[in-house]
C-alpha cells in the first residue's frame, strides 16, 4: 500500500522559514517524480514545485511565484522529499500536498500524479 506523509507544516511570521517533509512508502521511491502542490481556501490546487528522478537528470521545476524562495529536494536512501519554503508570504498559506507520479514532462499538471498525501496545513501571518 503506497503511503505519503508529509510533516514539518505550521504557523510562522512573514520572511520565516519551514522545511516540509514527505516520507513514501509501498512504492520504489527513486522510480517516481515528486511533486508539491497547494490549495488555499477557496482556491483550486495549484502547483508548487517538482523533482525529477536521478535517472531522468533530478530536474526541478517550481511555479513562478516561489521561484527564489523555495527549494524542492529529493533523499532517495530516505524515501523522503522535501520542501524548503524561506522568505514565506502570507499568500504562502494554504494546505501542502504531496503527490508521486510516473516519469512526465509535464510536472505541473496534478494529472501526472497517481498518489498523494493528505497534506499539512502551512500558515504565515503577516
């Protein structure tokens, strides 16, 4: 059974910092893109940032608005991806997401993700 859990989500001021975790299980981790996604209130769910296996080169892709300021990383010993969110911005809220999909060019569409997280809760107040 394929598990994603994420970790490391809470309250933080603006131009604080918080590292989001993600640890898989039930899947061959190295094998798959990750991806972080977000969804605010009354918003859609929009794309974060991904990570392209090793084998495929390990590329990153992030949204523009987090561009500078975040960094998605992969440990494949580890099972575990990671979101390191500095300079964070009170549009920064929402709900972070996990997702795991096979090997794509196109990371930024929740379509190319078969498996996700129930996600942590990021708030940044201004």
């Amino acid at each position: 059974q394929v598990q994603l859990v994420e970790s490391g989500g809470g309250l933080v001021q603006a131009g604080g910092s918080l590292r989001l975790s993600c640890a898989a299980s039930g899947l061959t981790f190295s094998r798959y893109v990750m991806a972080w996604f977000r969804q605010a209130p009354g918003k859609e769910r929009e794309f974060v940032a991904a990570v392209r296996t090793l084998r495929s080169g390990g590329r990153t892709d992030y949204t523009d608005s987090v561009k500078g300021r975040f960094t998605i990383s992969r440990d494949n010993a580890k099972n575990t991806v990671y979101l390191q969110m500095n300079s964070l911005k009170p549009e920064d809220t929402a709900v972070y997401y996990c997702a795991a999909g096979e090997p794509t060019y196109f990371t930024s569409r929740s379509q190319s993700y078969d498996r996700w997280g129930q996600g942590t809760q990021v708030t940044v107040s201004s």
